[in-house]
C-alpha cells in the first residue's frame, strides 16, 4: 500500500514536472492556435498552414437563446452573409416573376412562395459549406477541435467540449476571432422570451409570417426586405434614423423605395413590451417617441436587430490583461492586429474600430499570418472598404457619404456629380424607377478626387465592387469620364454623371 502511495505520489510529482519544464521552457504544442473558426479564424489558420506552421482552430457555437445551433464557418456563412443573399435572392425572383409576364412568359395561376422548401435548400447549402470548410482545414493540416477556447495564459489555451472534457493546448501565438452574437433589449418585458433574431430566422422550419423587425441598419433592414419580398406582413420599427453611417439622402432612398415595395415603416416608435396571448399571438405594445401615444398591434414574429455584442466574456482575457473597451467590449487593437499583451493578436467583428464585414476579417486574417509567419510587414488597409447593403434596391457604397465630406472638406470644398437613372430591365417591366440613383462625391479643387461614390440599383454589390479598385488606385473625376461604359447596362451610368448638385439642374438621365 505503502509502496502504491510513493508512485502515485511520483507520478503526480512528475506530472507536474512536465507541466512546468512545459511553461518555463515554453514548448509549444502549435505554432498557432486560433479561437473562433468564423470568416475571420478560419482565413488565418489556413494561412498559417499554408506557410508551413503547426495551427489549431478551435470553434464553438453556443446555441441561440431560441437554442438555433448551426456548424463550422461563423457568422457569415451559418447565421449572416450567405443565408440573408439567398433568401434576399428568394425575393428578387418573385419581382422577376412578376416581370416576366410582361417580358411574355405565361404563368398561370397565382404566383405563392412557400418557406419550407426555400429554407431546407438554403439550409442544405449551408450544411455543404460547413462540410467544406470541414474539409478544407483536413486539406491543409489544420487541427481543428469543436471546443470553446478560453486563455489560460499567453501561450496556452484550453479547449472545452459540450461534454465537459478539457484540452490545453500550448502555442507560440493565439488569435482570437470569436466575433459577435445580436443583441436582445433585455430592459423591454418579453422581448427575449418571445422574440427572435437573425442567429433564428434563416433557421426556421415554418413562415415567421407577420412580422415585426425591430431596428434599421443593415442587418434589420435587409431581413425585412426579403421578409417583404416573398409575401408577408413586415413592418420596421425604427427608433430614429435608418441606416445611422450611410448617407442619409440614399437611406431615405432605400426606405422609400421599400415603402413602395410593402414593407411597413413605424418611423420614431421605440418598442415596450412583448406579450403571448392565448391565441399564440405576439401582441407588441409601443411609443410613438412624436406624439408620446403608445399603440399596440399582434404579429406572429418579432425580430430584434438592434446590434450585435461581441464574444469576449468567456475568452478569460481580463485575467491575462487584455486591454478591451469597457463600452463596447471590444478588443483594443493596434495596427498589426497585436492586443494589449504579446504574442495574443485579434480581429474580424471582435476588434474595436473594425467594420464587421466578412471580407475585411478574412484579409485581416491573411496578412497577419503573413505578417507572423512570412517575411511581410504588410498591414491591412482599412479604408474605402466597400460595402453593400442588400436591401430590396441595393444599395453599394465606397468612401465618404456626402454629410462625412461636407464635414471633412466644407460644403464649398466638395462637388457632387448626381443621377437619376431606369435601369433598362426596368422599362418593359414598367418598374418605379424614381429611387435607382447614383452620387459621386468629389474634392472640388485640383484635380476634383473622388471621395465617395454611392449606387442603388440592381446588382449594386457587383457595380461598386468594380469601382471599389479605382477608388483604391485614387481615382478622379476625370478618370471617371475618361472611362468607356459598357452599354446597356446601370454602371454605366456611374462613368456619365456630369450635372452637379450645386448647379440645381434635373439630373434625371434621359435617352441612351
Ligand atoms: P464570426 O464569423 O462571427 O466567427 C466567430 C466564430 O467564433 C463563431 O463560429 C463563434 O461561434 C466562434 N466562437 C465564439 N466564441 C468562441 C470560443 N470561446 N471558442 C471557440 N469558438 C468561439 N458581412 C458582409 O461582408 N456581407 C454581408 O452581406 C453580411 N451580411 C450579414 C448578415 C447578417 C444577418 C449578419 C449578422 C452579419 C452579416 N455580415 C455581413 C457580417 C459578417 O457575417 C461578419 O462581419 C463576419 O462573419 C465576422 O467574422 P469573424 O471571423 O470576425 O467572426
Ligand atoms: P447596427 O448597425 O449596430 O444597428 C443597430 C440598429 O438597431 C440601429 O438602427 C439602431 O438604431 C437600432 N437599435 C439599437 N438598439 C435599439 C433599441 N433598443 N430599440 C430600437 N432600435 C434599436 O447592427 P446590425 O444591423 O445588427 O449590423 C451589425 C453589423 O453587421 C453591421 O455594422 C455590418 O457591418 C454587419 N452587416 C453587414 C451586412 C452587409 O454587408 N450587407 C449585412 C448585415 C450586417 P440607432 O441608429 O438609433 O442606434
């Protein structure tokens, strides 16, 4: 017995021997372990692999307060980007189908949309990517545990499976891409009982049928948009502005334009409370912030997107002393994406400052392996980033909204070349037009440099990703005239903009 007790004793002396010559001779397990396999995480680890080094990715979804779970691949590709563009698709075929008659295709009979078949074929697409990615990171060496990270110290991580069971894992650098959850108004009385929120909706197995979308941004208008666009009851309710950022002219196109389309608008309402009724009914209580009058109607649905948080509470960072905004709970970056201790690097929708777009954290990704694991000093460029919100008149933008230009420049240091344009697909279709629009903001002096550009119009991601490279290059206006259009199609138009706010001419585009 006696003789038991001694080896047990060695070996948890030994033990702990080779936990400590591990940290004091600081080997490590991997070269890189990254926490969060989202858009971000998952661009960084394939990188690193690629140059060589020895990664871990550890991803983790904790299900939504509604329990929706989803797999690999983060926000983007489960619960954002790519669910939110095909169901956004889903709406625009039905303007199409309505088109179509007039273009001579004979559909008979009513034109109806049904949810379930849509939702199970974007759902099966998205399994497929999470299948992708699964195998991308088996491609390229990536370990990859299905684990919640945290920090133990600088260079250790530990990893937590659903069944409890915990792995350690010693690396010379950690990344931390964990990105961000949606926000519940947890002050408003029902609200995460009965509502739901974008981490739900394109999960869903039935119609979310009437439905109210609280918020204005991006995320609550484009949900509303195709709610709208494949038949139901949406209405959004907007506490003060729409789409707070962008410019504000085209806002105000995107909402009219959405208003002629169905969707509903409660413009200065701020949401009360949530409450079920017996017939299964949401029955949503509001103030009218204008008139102070509190006004009440029932939906089947209430989306909340008013925001989103990010997922930095469980990472253990406070203990190591990883610098975060106390407002907003975002990691504190520098330029070379390095936090407040050594060795620990973030980015993507995580880090304060960063947009929270896919395309910025996978570059964001990339070069900081490149950076860490190659010979380059490259930093990522976070300027003029291009984005596009897909509402059912899309909206692209590049660089400065006019009101961010006036306040830069002064309203006399800018030009602003404008243009109503129709879209010619809109023309035997007999489409409203009046908000297909396009704005080139320009310095005004010299050689009049193109400060921010601004599309709506069909296919506007696709326009502004174009001119998103000359606006990179420095493009002028001159460049802008200088280049040939391609005819018949909207983008061209962005090249002939030629009559300026400030002259007060129609800048109504008539003839080809
Ligand atoms: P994420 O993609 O969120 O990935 C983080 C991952 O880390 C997640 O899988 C998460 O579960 C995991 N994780 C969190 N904590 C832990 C932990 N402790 N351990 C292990 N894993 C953890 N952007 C665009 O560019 N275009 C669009 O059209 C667009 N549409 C959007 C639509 C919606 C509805 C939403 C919500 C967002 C949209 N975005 C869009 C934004 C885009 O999805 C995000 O900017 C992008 O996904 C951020 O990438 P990320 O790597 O920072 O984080
Ligand atoms: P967001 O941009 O933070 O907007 C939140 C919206 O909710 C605002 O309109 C805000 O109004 C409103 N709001 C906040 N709290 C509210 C409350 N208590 N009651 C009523 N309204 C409230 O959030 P988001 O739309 O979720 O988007 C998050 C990010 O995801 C975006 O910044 C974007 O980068 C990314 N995203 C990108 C795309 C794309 O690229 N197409 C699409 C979706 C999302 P106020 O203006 O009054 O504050």
């Amino acid at each position: 017995m006696a003789a038991l007790c001694r080896s047990r004793h060695r070996w948890k002396r030994t033990k702990w021997f080779h936990v400590l010559t591990r940290t004091l001779t600081e080997r490590s397990d991997y070269d890189l372990v990254v926490i969060g396999g989202g858009s971000g995480g998952l661009a960084c680890s394939k990188e690193a692999a690629l140059l060589g080094q020895r990664v871990a990715v550890l991803d983790y979804v904790e299900p939504s307060a509604k329990g929706t779970k989803w797999g690999l691949g983060g926000t983007c590709v489960n619960v954002g980007c790519i669910p939110k563009k095909l169901m956004h698709q889903a709406a625009l075929l039905g303007t199409a189908v309505k088109d179509a008659k007039k273009f001579g295709w004979q559909i008979t009979g009513p034109v109806c949309h049904d949810w379930a078949t849509m939702a199970e074929a974007i759902q099966n697409h998205v399994r497929s990517l999470n299948w992708g990615h699964r195998v991308q990171l088996q491609d390229k060496k990536v370990k990859y545990l299905n684990m919640k990270g945290s920090l133990v110290d600088e260079h250790t991580v530990k990893g937590l499976t659903k069944a409890g069971k915990e792995t350690i894992l010693t690396a010379k650098n950690v990344v931390i891409a964990t990105g961000g959850r949606p926000k519940y108004p947890t002050s408003i009385p029902g609200a995460m009982e009965h509502g739901i929120t974008s981490d739900d909706i394109f999960w869903l197995k039935k119609t979310p049928g009437k439905t109210l979308v609280v918020g204005a941004s991006y995320v609550a208008l484009e949900c509303a948009g195709f709610l709208t666009g494949i038949g139901l009851d949406t209405t959004v309710m907007v506490r003060s502005i729409a789409l707070r950022g962008f410019d504000q002219q085209i806002a105000g196109l995107v909402t009219d334009y959405m208003e002629t389309y169905g969707t509903k608008f409660a413009w200065k309402c701020v949401p009360k409370r949530v409450d079920k009724l017996s017939s299964g009914a949401l029955q949503v209580t509001w103030t009218d912030t204008q008139t102070g009058h509190e006004h009440k109607d029932t939906y089947d649905s209430v989306l909340w997107a008013v925001g989103r948080v990010p997922e930095t509470k469980a990472l253990g960072l406070d203990k190591l002393g990883v610098r975060i905004n106390k407002e907003t709970g975002k990691i504190v970056l520098g330029a070379d994406e390095s936090t407040s201790v050594p060795n620990i690097y973030a980015f993507g929708d995580i880090g304060e400052g960063r947009p929270e777009l896919t395309p910025t954290a996978i570059k964001a990704g990339k070069l900081l392996s490149h950076r860490l694991f190659g010979q380059s000093t490259e930093l990522m460029n976070y300027d003029n980033v291009p984005t596009t919100v897909f509402t059912p008149l899309e909206y692209g933008c590049v660089g400065l909204s006019e009101e961010e230009a006036e306040s830069r420049h002064g309203k006399d240091g800018i030009e602003v070349y404008h243009a109503f344009y129709k879209p010619l697909e809109f023309t035997v279709a007999e489409r409203d037009a009046s908000q297909c629009y396009i704005k080139v903001v320009c310095e005004r002096g010299g050689d009049q440099k193109i400060l921010g550009l601004h599309f709506t119009g069909p296919n506007a991601g696709e326009v502004t990703q174009g001119f998103a490279l000359g606006f990179q290059c420095g493009a002028t206006y001159s460049h802008l005239l200088q280049t040939v259009g391609i005819h018949p199609t909207c983008a061209e138009e962005v090249v002939k903009v030629n009559i300026t706010k400030r002259s007060g001419l129609d800048p109504t585009v008539t003839g080809c």
